[in-house]
C-alpha cells in the first residue's frame, strides 16, 4: 500500500476510534418537545436574585479570621439570623461553564459537549432563565451570553463589561465586581422613571443574576489564601448587603425577594480549577428571604467531614445540596416550570429496535408500573403519606435505572464493532511490518479468483449490515462503527499466505524465548499504561532503562557513552517524584535553568569550533549565538514580567513584544542554522527551550533541558547498540549531515530491537507527557504559566500557549526519533509501523477502561486517557512529519533550501 494513502486511512481510522466513545458512552440524554408542567401552588416569591461568586471556595466564606470575626460579616449575619446554609457540591469538570449550567439549567451538562467544542450552547437545554418572565444579568461576557442565546423569546438581557477588563495582571481585580454592583444600582435608579422597565421589574417570576468574577480572578492571579482574594470576598458581602438593601428600599419590603448566594466551583491552593479536589469542589450555599426557612438551631449534626467545628457552626443546621438542585430550587421559589431537560427513552427506542431484538427493562414494565400507581392510589386513599412517599423514592430509583438502560441499549453492539474495528487493524498493521519489513515470508502472487471470491463475501457481509442499519433508522454514525470492520478485515484476511508462512516460524520458535518476549511485551505496554494512573511508574521504567546498557555488550563496547545514558536516566527519573507543575511557583528554578542552558550551549559551541573535523562557519555560529541571546532575554522577561505583577504593575508591553516575537521564531531559527547533525539539534532546543522558559514557572523549566541530553545519550546509544548486528560503518555523528539524500537499497529490514527502540520512544513520549504534570495539572493549568504573553483571560490563547507548551518535549523526543532512523539506516515508515502497534494496544486497553459512572474525576479521566493515546496515535504522525522538518530542512537567504528525502 501507497505510504500516503496508508496515512490518510490510519488517520481516518483513528479519528473514528477517537469519536466512538462519544457515541458509545456520552450521547447526550436529553429529550426536547416535552410540555412544561406548572405547580398549582402560589409561588412564596415574585422575584429572586442569584449572587454567583466565581471561584469562591466554601471554607474561605465559612472560615473565621484568627481574631474570630467573619470574612463577610453581613453573609455570617444571614447564616445566623435570615437564612438557611450549607454546602453545594459540584462536579468535575470544575470549570465555570458546566458550573453554571448545573446551577441555572439543573443538570450536569453531559460529556458529548466535548465533542462539539467550546461553543455557548453545544448541547441545547432549558433553564430557569428561559422558564422566567424576564431575567436582567450582569456580569462577565463569557458566562451571560450562553444564557440568553440559549431562551426561547426576547425576555433574557444581559449587560456584560469588556472581556479586556478580565486581567489577571490587574491591579484590582475587584473592580469586575464593583462594575457589576453599580451598574445593578443605576439600572434601578433608571427603572423608578422609565415606567416599561418599572412595570416589567415589578412583574412575578422574574430573575436578577450577578455574576461576581472578581473572587476567581485574584484567586488566578494571587492564591486564595492571598491578601487580595480575601479583600475581594469583603467587597462582595459589602456589596450584596448594598444590593439587598436597595432592593428592599425599591419593592417596598414586600416580603417577596428571594437571595441565594453560590459559586460555580472553588479553587485550590495554587489558584487552579478543573479537577476534582474537594477545594474545587466544595462552594457555598446560603438562601435568605421569601419561602426559605429561618435558621434551625440544633444540638447535634453528623457529617462526614469536621468542618462544622472549624467554621464555628455546629450549632446552625447545615443543608448540604447537589449543585444541580439549586435550579429546581430557584424555579419552586418563584413559581416557574423546572428546566426540561429530562429523558424519554422507551418509546423512543422500542420504534427504532426490530420487534425480536428489543428487550424491555423488566424491573419497570407496563405491568409493573400499573401496579406502583395502584399501589400509591391505595396508600393515599388510606392516607399512608409515608409508604406514598416511600414507594415514590422507589419509583424514582427504577426510572434512573431504566433510562440509563434504554440510553446505553446499543453500547454492546457498538463497543464489539469498534474492537473488531481496532484488533483487525493492529492485526494488518502487524503484516504490513512482516511483508515489507522483514524477511520472514516468501514473495507470492495472490490467486485472483479467491481475491475476487473473498471481495465478494464480504461486500454482501457489509451490505446485510447496512441494511439491517437501515430498517432499524440507525444513527449515520452506526453506519461508521459496524462497517468498518469489513474493510480492515478484508484487508487482513487478503493476506492469507504470509499469515501461513508465519504460523510454522512462530511455532518453531523456542517456547521459553517465546514466553519470555511476550512477558517483556506485557509489562513493558502495562508500565506505559499505569504510568497514565501513577507517574511514579515512569520513574520505575527509567531505572531500569539505566541499567540496559549493563545486561548487554554495550558498557564494555562504550563506556563513557553508557555513563552520561546511566546518569541522565536517574535524573530524568526524579521529576515524575516530584509534585505536577504550577502549585508553588518558584522563578528562581526558571532562571537557574536558563543558566544552565546557556552554559552548556557555550560550552558546545566552544568544542564545536575547536574541533579538527568540522568547520563551523561564521553565519551558521552567528545564528547559534542569536538563540543564545534570546535564551538569555526569555530568563530576563520571565523575572521582570512576575517582578512587575507581584508589584501590581501589569505585564511591561516590552517584555509581551520579546515573548510573542520569541514564539514566532522558534520554528524558524532552526532552519536557519546547518543541517549537521550537532549543529542542528542544538539549534532545534535552543530555539525550543527559549519559548518553554517563558511558558514556565518553576521546575518544569528544568525537565525539556534533562530530556534533551538523554535524547543525545540515545543518540549514541543506539549507534553503538547496532554495531552488535554488524548493519553500519559507524560514521562519526558529528559529520553526519540531515539534508544529505539517503538511498532508499541502503535501508536495513528489521531486527527484534527495533521493536525496543519503538517501545523507548513511545515510553519517553509518555515521559514527555507525564514527566511534569497529569491530566488534572492540564485541566487546571496555573495561568500565571502564560503571564509573559498575556493576563488578559482569553481561553483560546491561553489553551493554544499551553498545548504548545506539553508539544515542546513530544518535539525534542521526534527529533531525537528522527535521528536515530537516519544513524541506525532504517526508514521512517518502519519504525513508525511498531510505534503505531504499540500505541493502538494501549488505546485498545484504554478503550475498556473508559467509565461514563462513580464521580466526574474518574468519568473524566477515563476520558482523558483514551483521548490521549487516539491523540498521540493521530500526533505522531504530523510529530514525524515536524521532526523530518526542523532537521533536514534549511532556509539559506542567498540560496536555495536543501532537505533530503526518506
């Protein structure tokens, strides 16, 4: 098969695999079209007023100051004599969007947004907003808008200030949240002389929300256990307490305003969110005003965990509630239908499942539910309120269950399709290897006839699946995850012949080695999968990479080699020890790292130019010594830039020049320098490492300049390692030069190590990956990473810095990958053939590891994990392609770039 036409299948085949469990576990559950159903009962409330305080964590509003007065002393006051109190517990992921769905929508938005980006309504649902008469919001321009875009009619306004003001670099964040207040002020003030907007505030069922994101935007910028956090948290209770007191003055004490005061997710002590740590996880909850209980005092109160004791509360009854009853909550205060977003699924799936395949959810069937209705009709005329409610909490339970059967009804049959999909693929990707590869088979004709004979069988394979698809109204999507099997099995079984040539060879083969390599292969893919769970595995796997050289011939055939390969190996093992990157900040490690780099860079070049083999001419030492000055200005901008917001000066438009023009070039330098083999790898880490100073904080600057050695150490390794087979001529790697044209005779078949230099990069691109951080340490990123580009919030640019940040070591370990092809004399196409094998049976092992039940922590990052490795397998293709470019390619301004092709 045509490389080119195998690339584009293999990607087109993973991104199927990638999108399977969206349809397989997460399609959304929601049902639209049903009609609302009012309550009969008056509403306590006309109106409500929800107070969302962005990034406010429940201990920081409960929390005494040592002295034992209150952080918001008019909150305390409500707790104490107004209202009810407790804690609202929200789910992963911890972030301001599902935060705020759950709150005003009352469902947890469900994983398939993923699938549909960040966009204001990726799954379309009903809210309290929609369901009220009018909503008036102010607030942050990237919460409001998803609400009212989402409302059905014109009835939702909204008044949001600049999304420029949100600057993690401000010097007082807290003026997001005065904006907020006055402007709710003026618009009041406005309302008592412009009759319309007086009659339309003074109307029942109407929603006042202020969202308040001064709280999360110093708790980014500053810890939440930081001066400025806890200020910001007076400011907020000095100005509900304002609101309150206005809105009483206007609606005449009426008794008829209802306050609810919450957040939409917490925040750790590094000032992060995202994941699933009680801190992110725990907000507060107090409701004051019309319909809400009074404080209940009590003696006594059992709860899990000792905060009642800590917050000097025991003695107040604490309510505790899901984050996604507040909405039913909301909605009962004022009397509005409760957002439908709700499930019908029988129905639904009995009209789309052939009569003999359907297999109704026996614990709910029309008779059993004839007989609960029976049943509570029988209680409530014998007035056995009691065993009514009881049998209705039963009734419930059984609904959930039922819906979560019809709504995960065709998962078998699609799951069984998407393995058959991924075990016939990794099976012909294994030919491919053997055919092309290696000398394990005879050179045959296929016999036409049975070619033509099996192209048929299956063609009337897919077509009966297609059809039976087809009168059941199946998803198009089905139609993907059943059918392609049939092509990659086709594809498997037309190889017949070399499957015959293996068997005997297999089997000829000693059964101890046999058993020993298969060993050596399971653990070595298990360590790469538990390394996704526990980093400290990754440290488990370098040790013993350390100790390779020292079970074979290469220690006695280079020592020195083996010594720098041995000790970079124990140094890289520490990070995955150490905590995941953006808890403690510490720019001095940043600046010692960019020290280090220059020394060594200097040390280099100083080698590099007294060497009798090589000459380094003046353009090509030029542009090294240019890399080195921005490495020099990249460890500068990174003190000055956080010298200048810990003394609230903002980010100097100077220092955001250096950066932005810093990232621009570090794709381009490399090109610009020679395509031998030192010369260009230094270029290529320079150039990275001046960017990755910048994107860092503390440690992880240390980590890429590690990995970089233990990428030469490989280098060298893996040149004396195939000196064992006799296959080169061991060329000195400092004259080697990238852009020189390899003969496609002079590419060497395979041998069994190369299945282990694969599986070592595979490992060191994990490394990469973990070597610094894990999934949540990506899902709540420290922004203060991305201060030398910008502290204006702006998540697009923010999550694109940080990708390329993960992508600088994934760069340096390709690049690493790419040489060691060219010195080892094997073409790209076959490695990355093993690499593919390797990486799609971890997906594989993933694939059954995905959970869409237990807490959004684990949903998540079962998620996660399968997406990252389809991600990688789908990455090292476009890795591959980067690394042949930054290493042969050459920009010569006078003259013509040269590369070379594999």
């Amino acid at each position: 098969m045509n490389m080119l036409i195998f690339i584009i299948a293999g990607l087109l085949v993973h991104c199927v695999f990638l999108a399977s469990i969206f349809d397989i576990y997460f399609t959304s559950p929601l049902v639209h079209g049903m009609t609302p159903q009012r309550t009969p009962l008056p509403p306590p409330a006309k109106r409500l007023v929800l107070f969302v305080a962005d990034g406010l964590r429940a201990d920081a509003l409960y929390e005494l100051e040592d002295n034992g007065t209150s952080q918001a002393p008019f909150l305390r006051s409500i707790i104490e004599y107004k209202g009810s109190w407790g804690i609202s517990h929200t789910r992963v992921p911890t972030e301001s969007r599902p935060g705020h769905v759950a709150l005003i929508a009352g469902f947890y938005e469900d994983v398939s947004a993923v699938a549909k980006g960040w966009k204001e309504n990726p799954v379309e649902f009903d809210s309290v907003f929609n369901e009220s008469k009018y909503t008036w919001s102010w607030g942050s321009p990237d919460i409001l808008p998803m609400f009212a875009k989402g409302a059905s009619g014109d009835h939702v306004y909204t008044y949001c200030y600049k999304a420029e003001n949100e600057d993690f670099g401000a010097e007082d964040a807290t003026k997001l949240d005065t904006w907020v207040f006055d402007h709710v002020k003026n618009f009041f003030q406005a309302a008592r002389s412009n009759q319309t907007l007086f009659s339309k505030v003074n109307e029942e069922k109407v929603v006042l929300f202020l969202h308040l994101l001064g709280i999360d935007t110093n708790g980014h910028a500053h810890r939440p256990n930081s001066r400025e956090y806890k200020n910001n948290i007076r400011k907020v209770d000095e100005g509900i307490k304002e609101i309150v007191l206005m809105l009483e003055d206007f609606y005449g004490n009426d008794g008829k305003t209802a306050f609810i005061l919450t957040s939409d997710h917490g925040m750790t002590d590094w000032g992060s969110h995202g994941a699933g740590h009680p801190s992110e996880t725990l907000t507060p909850l107090i409701a004051w005003g019309a319909g809400v209980n009074y404080p209940q005092k009590v003696t006594s109160q059992f709860f899990k965990d000792e905060f009642l004791k800590v917050w000097k509360l025991e003695n107040w009854k604490r309510l505790d509630v899901n984050q996604a009853d507040i909405a039913p909550l909301i909605a009962s205060l004022i009397g509005v239908p409760f957002p439908l977003n709700s499930v019908v699924k029988m129905t639904q799936k009995k009209e789309t499942t052939l009569s003999f395949l359907f297999t109704p959810f026996q614990l709910l069937s029309d008779t059993e539910q004839i007989n609960i209705l029976r049943k509570a009709r029988s209680y409530l005329h014998q007035e056995k309120y009691h065993e009514v409610v009881s049998l209705c909490k039963t009734l419930i339970s059984l609904a959930l269950e039922g819906l979560s059967y019809y709504h995960t009804y065709d998962r078998l049959f699609l799951g069984i399709s998407v393995v058959m999909g991924f075990v016939g693929w990794t099976s012909y990707v294994i030919l491919l290897i053997v055919k092309t590869h290696t000398n394990l088979t005879k050179s045959t004709q296929d016999n036409k006839a049975s070619t033509v004979l099996l192209l048929y069988g299956f063609a009337a394979i897919g077509v009966l699946i297609a059809f039976l698809l087809l009168i059941q109204t199946c998803p198009w999507m089905y139609y993907v995850y059943c059918l392609l099997p049939v092509p990659v099995w086709y594809a498997v079984v037309k190889e017949f012949r070399i499957i015959q040539d293996l068997v005997p060879l297999l089997l000829a083969f000693p059964l101890g080695q046999s058993i020993g390599f298969l060993v050596i292969g399971t653990l070595g893919i298990e360590i790469l999968v538990f390394s996704f769970f526990y980093r400290s595995t990754l440290t488990v796997g370098l040790i013993a990479f350390a100790g390779w050289p020292f079970i074979t011939r290469l220690w006695a055939q280079a020592k020195a080699t083996t010594m720098s390969w041995t000790l970079l190996c124990l140094l890289l093992a520490v990070f995955p020890l150490m905590p995941v990157v953006g808890r403690e900040p510490n720019i001095s490690l940043v600046t010692m790292a960019g020290f280090l780099i220059l020394l060594i860079s200097s040390f280099s070049l100083t080698s590099l130019c007294k060497s009798k083999n090589k000459y380094v001419p003046k353009k090509d030492l030029t542009v090294h010594l240019f890399q080195m000055l921005s490495i020099a200005l990249s460890t500068y901008v990174v003190n000055s830039t956080h010298s200048s917001l810990h003394h609230k000066k903002g980010l100097p438009l100077i220092n955001q020049i250096i950066s932005w023009t810093t990232l621009a070039s570090s794709l381009l330098a490399p090109l610009l320098s020679s395509t031998f083999f030192f010369q260009r790898l230094l270029s290529i880490i320079l150039s990275l490492m001046s960017t990755y100073l910048l994107l860092s904080t503390g440690y992880e600057a240390l980590f890429p300049l590690v990995l970089s050695g233990l990428m030469f150490a490989w280098i060298y390794m893996e040149k004396e390692a195939l000196q064992h087979y006799g296959d080169s001529l061991k060329p000195k790697l400092a004259v080697l030069d990238f852009s020189y044209t390899i003969d496609i005779t002079h590419f060497r078949q395979l041998h069994l190590d190369d299945i282990r230099r694969s599986f070592f990069f595979v490992f060191f691109i994990v490394t990469a990956f973990f070597g610094t951080g894990n999934i949540a340490s990506v899902n709540s990123f420290d922004p203060a990473s991305i201060y030398c580009f910008l502290t204006v919030f702006n998540p697009f640019i923010m999550g694109g810095l940080l990708v390329w940040k993960i992508v600088i070591p994934f760069v340096l370990v390709s690049c690493a990958f790419e040489a060691i092809q060219v010195t080892t004399q094997l073409s790209s196409k076959s490695l990355f053939l093993i690499v593919l094998v390797i990486s799609d049976i971890m997906a594989l092992h993933f694939f059954f590891l995905v959970k869409d039940y237990g807490s959004w922590l684990d949903i998540g990052t079962s998620i996660s994990h399968y997406v990252l490795v389809m991600a990688f397998t789908i990455f090292i293709m476009l890795l591959s392609g980067l690394a042949q470019l930054l290493t042969t390619k050459r920009i010569e301004p006078w003259g013509r770039a040269k590369g070379h092709s594999m």
